[in-house]
C-alpha cells in the first residue's frame, strides 16, 4: 500500500489514492494513510457474514469516490458479489509466478519444486483465487540457500517496483489506442469467417471475400477521436443515436449515412454493447447462408 501511496505522489502518476480500508483496525497501512492525509476505515470482519461485511466495504469505497480497487495485503476471499461489483476494475498482486502457487506458501512451494525463479503478478481479480487474467509479472531468482524470509525479502522489493507501474498501466488502459485495438480485434475475429485488413489507413474487419462491417479509427484525420465505426439502418438511426449520447456517437467523415462511430476514448466503455454492435454490423453484410448459420448457432 505505501509503495502504490507514494509512488501516486509523482507528478506523472496517472492515479491517485482516495481511500485505503482494512478488516484489521491495527494494521500498519492505516497510519501511514492517515499520515499523507488519505481517507481510512477499518472494521474487523470477526463474527460478521461475509456478504454483509463486503457489502460494507463496497458501501465506503463507492462514498469515497473510488474507481478501481487495488488490494494490497488483503488476505480475505472476497465474496461473489463484490467482486461481481467490481469486474474488470480491482486488481491484487500475489507472490508467485502465476498460475504457479496460487494461495499461501508461494516461497517455500518454489524452494521446495528446484526453481530457478520466484517473483510476482499482479493480476485481475476474479471469483476464483488468483485465477484472474495475469497482467504483469516480475521474475526473482532463488539463490543457493534461500530460506522463505530471504527469498520473500527480494520478491517485496519486486513488488513494490511491479505494482504502482501495473497500475498506473492499469487505470490508463480503456485509454490506450493499442488496449482499444486489441480488444477490438478480439471480438471482430471471433466472428464466423472475419478477417483484417488495412484499409484507408485504418485496421478494417470484414467477412473473407465479402464486404467490411467495421473499422476501427486512431486520430482519423486529425479528429482526436479513437473509435470503432460501424454500419447501421440509415439516417434516422444515425441521428437517434447521436441526438441520445452526442459525446459517445458521431457522424463519421467519408462514411456517409449507413455508419456511426462509436468513441471508445472515453474511459467507461461497454464492451458486451461493443460486441452487440459488432455482431449487428457483421449481420449487415454477411451473406444469407453465413447468417442464417449464426441464427442456428444462437439457438444452442
């Protein structure tokens, strides 16, 4: 925790800190927090359900204004239903190599296996523990005559370097033209018979010999904006949709009426809506046969 703090006291830091919790009213974190002026609470979770106590937690963390949730020593299992709350925006960092060792003991697991290396991840957090998607890791050798207190002593100064980059990564990345890309991708390929290519100067998806249902657009002639572009009914649709949320959907440039761009730069994207829009442009131009199959599909 004081290794995220400090390191958010940097000028080019792109998060800050707003709260810092703990289910131990003794611990450590929370002087130091208090000390830099950061908002605190503790509650000891003994003798409470554990829905109830999260629901508590999750009840300080939303009053304190906060958008993503960083666990640091949070030696919990967290309910389902508060990590359900917070999907896709907490992250925890554990001292292993993931997915080796998830859980406790991580040192003298790899001590005990012959490992050449121990280290750190910092993951996303998930229902299951330390399951969660891997997005950074640092590799810390074990030496001859490593014991769990000296291995574990190196393996924290890797974590204090790994976490506060991880994320600062992190918080940036529904920002991030080559995050935005990629997910993109992802979904566009996953459709029957997708392919890219590069099409006025744009990363473009279409289905194999056949027409494109969506571009994805980076400062596309200098208008700032990084964006997917997808078709649609016509006008009526176009100005509905721009009319409702004029900050999220524009008319794009040289497309005409039967498209609308849909910006993704702005920080809280829904990609479940992104894959519908996807799915839609896709039907818009796939052969009957091709979309007939994908009904089918659907169906099971």
């Amino acid at each position: 925790m004081a290794a995220l703090l400090y390191a958010a006291k940097a000028e080019n830091c792109p998060y800050e800190l707003v709260f810092v919790g703990s289910n131990d009213p003794d611990a450590a974190g929370l002087k130091i927090a208090q000390a830099e002026g950061i908002a605190t609470w503790s509650l000891s979770h003994k003798g409470m359900n554990r829905d109830a106590f999260d629901a508590l937690v999750d009840e300080q963390l939303r009053g304190a204004g906060a958008e993503f949730v960083a666990l640091a020593g949070y030696m919990r299992i967290l309910s389902d239903d508060f990590v359900g709350r917070w999907a896709g925006r907490m992250i925890n960092i554990h001292p292993s190599l993931l997915p080796l060792y998830k859980g406790l003991n991580t040192h003298q697991q790899a001590i005990d296996a012959g490992d050449r290396f121990g280290g750190c991840s910092v993951h996303i957090v998930t229902p299951g523990v330390d399951e969660g998607p891997v997005l950074a890791q640092t590799p810390v050798a074990i030496l001859p005559g490593d014991t769990v207190e000296t291995l574990s002593a190196r393996v924290r100064l890797a974590e204090h370097q790994l976490y506060p980059a991880t994320l600062a990564a992190f918080v940036t990345r529904e920002r991030s033209p080559d995050y935005l890309r990629g997910r993109v991708r992802e979904l566009a390929m996953a459709l029957p018979e997708a392919d890219e290519v590069v099409s006025h100067g744009m990363p473009c998806f279409g289905i194999v010999k056949g027409k494109k249902f969506a571009y994805f657009t980076e400062d596309h002639h200098g208008d700032g904006k990084t964006a997917l572009l997808v078709k649609i009914s016509g006008a009526d649709e176009q100005a509905s949709l721009i009319e409702m949320d004029c900050e999220r959907y524009y008319r794009p440039a040289y497309f005409g009426d039967g498209w609308i761009g849909i910006r993704l730069d702005l920080g809280d994207t829904d990609w479940d809506a992104i894959g519908d829009w996807l799915r839609k442009s896709w039907l818009a131009v796939a052969p009957k046969k091709l979309a007939g199959l994908m009904g089918v599909a659907d169906e099971f």
